[in-house]
C-alpha cells in the first residue's frame, strides 16, 4: 500500500510538471514583442532618420513565434544607415535590410539563380496577415478538374520563401447561389512576392489564373509533402 502511494504521488507530480511547461510554451508562443514596422514604402537608398520623419515607422505588437532575425523596437540601432531594398507597409524592419553601402542592385532579397513573382490573395489565404518578408510558405491550389469538372484541393509547391508583402486594397467579389441571388462583398486581398525558379513561377501563374492559392505558413519543422488531390470523394475517408 505504501509503495502504491508513493507511485501515486510520483505520476501527480509528473503530471503537474508537464502542465507548467504546457502552460509555459503556451505562454512564450502568444507573449508578443513591441517592434518597428514599415506603415508606408521605404524606397531603397532612403535613410532611416528620413523615414521615421516622414511617419513612415510604428510600432506594432507581434508574437514572439513571429519575430523576424534581427528585429527592431527602436531606430538607434540603425542610425546613419539606408534601406538596403524596397520595404514594403507591414514588413518588420530587420537590420539586414539597412546599411551604409548604399541601396542594392536588386529591390528584393532574391536568392541567385530565382526570380520574383506576386501574387494576389485574400486575408484567409495569406494566413490572416502572419506571413511576412523572410516566411516560407507551402501553396496550395484548389481549382476544378478540366477532363472531369471535379473540384480538388492541392498542394502545389511544399516550400517557397517570401521576399516582400504589398499593401491591401478592397476587391469587390459577387457570387451567385443556386436560386440565381447574386451576393456582392468586399474582400481585401494582398500582393505577396515570392522568389521561385522558372518551373514553379510557370506553375504559380497558371495556378491563379485557372483556380484560386492559399498559403501555409511553415515553421523549420512543419511537415509538408505532396500527396494525392482533396476531392469530395476522399473528404471523409
């Protein structure tokens, strides 16, 4: 009986060590940090000290898991430098994108051998605005099935990395239902400019031209592979 208790006692206490550090990473994921973010374009070659008097910096509350390298809560770390690049409203103003060296020859971070492209998407599909400059993103398509007019879901690329985040603008989107009634809203949709090679900017463009992407904001361990279309048939099983 003492031994029963003594195990009692034991699998209690685990339980309520897990629970501390449950509570602990719950706590340190949703903890979010005051840093700089751009509120309007910074034009490459333009000094931080003319940007910030030009309105063109605020502070914004993000969460911790969210946080881009070198992020800054304050300009003085980066007196005397100029925008690297082009940084566009909503991006974090990280230390990597100012320098004295002058602006660079490309606007945008592209890695060598890639290009850039954009893309437009709405706020569900762009992960309710939590995709920034630096993210990787898996893209999915869902679209509908040109030989057998079956709609599908897909994942088109498992990994590709955003370079710049544009500014939002209202689009106006009507739908119609079975009885004929047309609805009509507003829906903000964002360009997003991702950097791809010249197979996957082929397959992007023509994802969005014949269907409609979304988004998937990754972490280094989100794990993401291509498998077969989600269709009506497979819903459920």
């Amino acid at each position: 009986m003492v031994a029963a208790v003594i195990v009692a006692a034991l699998g209690g206490l685990l339980v309520f060590l897990w629970a501390q550090g449950a509570d602990s990473r719950a706590e340190d994921r949703f903890d979010t940090v005051e840093v700089l973010k751009a509120t309007a374009i910074i034009e490459p070659g333009e000094k931080i000290e003319d940007a910030q008097a030009a309105g063109k910096l605020a502070l914004s509350s993000v969460s911790q898991d969210a946080l881009l390298n070198g992020y800054q809560t304050n300009t003085e770390g980066l007196a005397g430098t100029t925008a690297m690049q082009t940084i566009y409203p909503g991006e974090q103003i990280i230390a990597d994108k100012f320098g004295t060296g002058g602006a660079a020859s490309s606007p945008l971070p592209i890695p060598d051998e890639q290009i850039a492209i954009s893309v437009n998407l709405t706020d569900p599909s762009r992960v309710a605005g939590f995709v920034n400059p630096g993210s990787e993103v898996a893209i999915f398509v869902t679209g509908t099935d040109a030989a057998t007019g079956v709609g599908y879901t897909r994942l088109l690329l498992p990994r590709v990395g955003v370079v710049g985040v544009g500014n939002t603008t209202p689009v106006s989107t009507t739908t119609t239902d079975e009885t004929g009634a047309s609805t009509t809203e507003q829906l903000p949709r964002t360009l997003l400019t991702i950097s791809v090679d010249q197979r996957q900017a082929e397959k992007i463009l023509f994802a969005q031209a014949n269907g409609e992407l979304a988004f998937g904001l990754l972490t280094e361990s989100s794990a993401v592979s291509p498998g077969p279309a989600m269709t009506s048939d497979q819903l459920f099983k």
